[in-house]
C-alpha cells in the first residue's frame, strides 16, 4: 500500500465493533477483501472510501446475482460498510458483499408498486430539518419522525432558518408538543445562528444524516457544517416557500470536527416505510401513553365509551388534527403492510416454482 495514498477509516466511522462484526462475517476471505464505505450511490456504480484512498465500485455478478435472484440482503446504500477487493493502480473495486446493517432510514419507494427504498445505512442521528417560512408543517415533521422512529434511528428536529423569523421560540414550543423528549434546536446556517448545539453529534465515530423537505435548507447546513461549499444551493420561491431539488443523490463526507454528514435528495412528499411497526408508536407515544387508561383493551380511539384518547382531545390535552393525522397514518401502514405481505407471497411462490424446476433439471441430469 501507497503510505502516502492511506486513508483512516476511523474519520469515516469504522471502529473496534464493526471489525468484530467484519471478523465474524468476512474473516474467512483472506486478505484479499478489506473494508469500505458507500461514499455515494450513482446507480449502477457506488463510489467508496477505502484504506486505498476513494474508487468507483462495482458489484461482482455473483453478488448481484444473489441479490437479483434469491433475494437476499439488498443493494448497497450509502453509509453501507462493504467487503471489497481494491484495484488501487486502476482506482477501482469489485463488491463482494455488505456487512450487517445497525441501522437503515427506509421510505416507500417512488410509484405504484409497494416497494422499500433504503435512503442511508448504519446511521446513528438523524436530523429532521423543517424550515422556518411558509412551508412549516407540523403534520410533515411528524411523518419525518415515523421514518426515523422505525429506522432505529436517534431524530433531532432542526428548525432551519431561523434568521428569517420573528419568534423561533414559539415554533420549538408548537414542535416539542408533538415531539416529546426529541431536541429541537432553531438554527440558521447563514448567520451562524445556534449551530453550536449540534456539536455533541458531530463527533468521530457518529455517523448523521439530513432529511426534509426540498427547500428547507439542508445542502446550505451541510456548506457550513463542513466549512466549504460541497453542495450547491438555490434560492426558494418567497411567495409560497417551495424550493427545487439542489441534491439529486445522496452522499456521504466526513466533517472537519469528527464525524460524518450524509446528505439526501429534498422529499416533496415523504411516502412512509414501517417494517417494523415501530415508527407509529414511536412518534405517537403520547396516545399510545393515553391509550392505556382506555377502558377496552382494543379501543379504536373513534366512538368507544371510556375512550381516554378522545376524552384528552375533549378537555384540550391532545389536539384534534393530531389524532386524525394518527388515524389516517395508521391506515396507511396498515394498507402498505398488507400489499408487501401480499407481494412477499407472491415471490415466494415463484421462487418456490424455480426451486422446483431447477431441482426437476438437476434430477435429469443425474
């Protein structure tokens, strides 16, 4: 290895743990495979960071193959540590596999097939960043929540700037209200406004991600995070506060004080991915606390007698638009959740089929 080429993984987050993990799950393929990270995600070709210094990657065709095919794992995505075998003088690598994810930020992928769309791996933070101007929604940050809550994620609520409102305090109140326990911190990145309280997740070994809507100032945030423009940014329409995607893909880079950033594409609209179930209960634990004075076990929380959920709406302790946006997102899932179960049967009746013309050929053959 090129001395002067090395690159320390440790600025890009791998540490003891992940190579115990390496070690259990790639140690026996020799020396040839060594660790890297998704740097960035372009399609067909990844960009890494490996002990060689950055090179494109490709998949080996064994290892799409399985993934085309058997259907196990997924492809990697950004934040993904990967076993790959490096090529330093051609600047390039083969993917040979993707170490076990801690973590992943999942959406419902774009169009009519219910599909997951991982956004980020082995993320620890995720800042949810809402901007402070007439696109402020609290229902949007709630759903933004649901994302985080079931990707196994840490949330932290940036209101973004903050230099353009009168009273960011009484915006924290309206977030904290329906965030409870979650910072949420007023920032401005061009007047370096309260940018100083993210400092405790910006530390070596923690990987963070910005998400929101387009326009809300995250590739400006990112620009100042990382002291030097690494993102470009546009102006936003000022008569209805709708901005233009500036980042169209996502990509990872490591901060000058510790740590790393990943930066995604702007959302106009978050279509929400639950595997887990976590996510609901998780940005609704409020009503899920009410619930439990409920006096039937299976209340829905609609027309029941002794309902404790909709007494709190009666007497003012939980607003009302926040237990129909509980209502109305818990059908959602629900209906997301039955057409993937729906999908999976499909696909495994189908790979039940090509198991059993493929054992049927091989019978032949003997």
């Amino acid at each position: 290895m090129n001395k002067q080429a090395a690159t320390d993984l440790g600025q890009y987050g791998w540490k003891n743990e992940l190579q115990q993990h390496w070690d259990n799950e790639f140690g026996a393929s020799g020396s040839e495979q060594c660790p890297a990270r998704v740097i960035a995600d372009l399609g067909q070709k990844y960009r890494l960071i490996t002990p060689f210094g950055e090179m494109w990657g490709e998949l080996t065709g064994r290892f799409r193959h399985r993934l085309d095919t058997e259907g196990e794992g997924t492809f990697p995505a950004v934040g993904d540590w990967v076993a790959a075998e490096c090529r330093p003088l051609e600047g390039s690598a083969s993917i040979h596999g993707v170490l076990t994810r801690r973590s992943q930020i999942s959406r419902q992928a774009a169009g009519g097939q219910t599909k997951e769309q991982i956004v980020a791996a082995n993320v620890d933070v995720l800042f949810l960043v809402a901007a402070l101007n007439h696109d402020f929604n609290l229902r949007r940050i709630e759903r933004y929540l649901i994302m985080a809550y079931s990707s196994g994620v840490t949330p932290v609520i940036l209101l973004s700037k903050a230099d353009l409102c009168e009273d960011p305090a009484s915006y924290i109140l309206q977030v904290q209200s329906i965030a409870p326990g979650v910072p949420v911190f007023a920032v401005s990145a061009l007047e370096d406004q309260g940018m100083e309280q993210l400092s405790p997740y910006l530390k070596t070994g923690i990987t963070c991600a910005l998400t929101g809507s387009s326009g809300s100032g995250k590739s400006t945030l990112l620009n100042r995070l990382a002291g030097k423009a690494l993102q470009a940014t546009q102006e936003i329409r000022e008569d209805d506060s709708r901005g233009r995607h500036t980042t169209t893909h996502r990509e990872l880079f490591p901060l000058p004080g510790g740590g790393v950033l990943i930066d995604t594409p702007g959302m106009r609209e978050l279509q929400l991915w639950d595997g887990g179930g976590d996510g609901l209960s998780g940005a609704f634990a409020d009503i899920e606390e009410l619930a439990a004075g409920c006096r039937f076990r299976d209340c829905r929380h609609q027309r029941e007698l002794g309902c404790a959920v909709q007494e709190a709406v009666r007497t003012g302790q939980l607003d009302a638009s926040r237990l129909a946006n509980f209502h109305k997102t818990a059908r959602e899932l629900k209906y997301q959740a039955a057409k993937e179960r729906k999908r999976e049967a499909v696909r495994a009746k189908g790979g039940n089929r090509k198991k059993a013309r493929s054992n049927a050929w091989s019978s032949e053959l003997d």
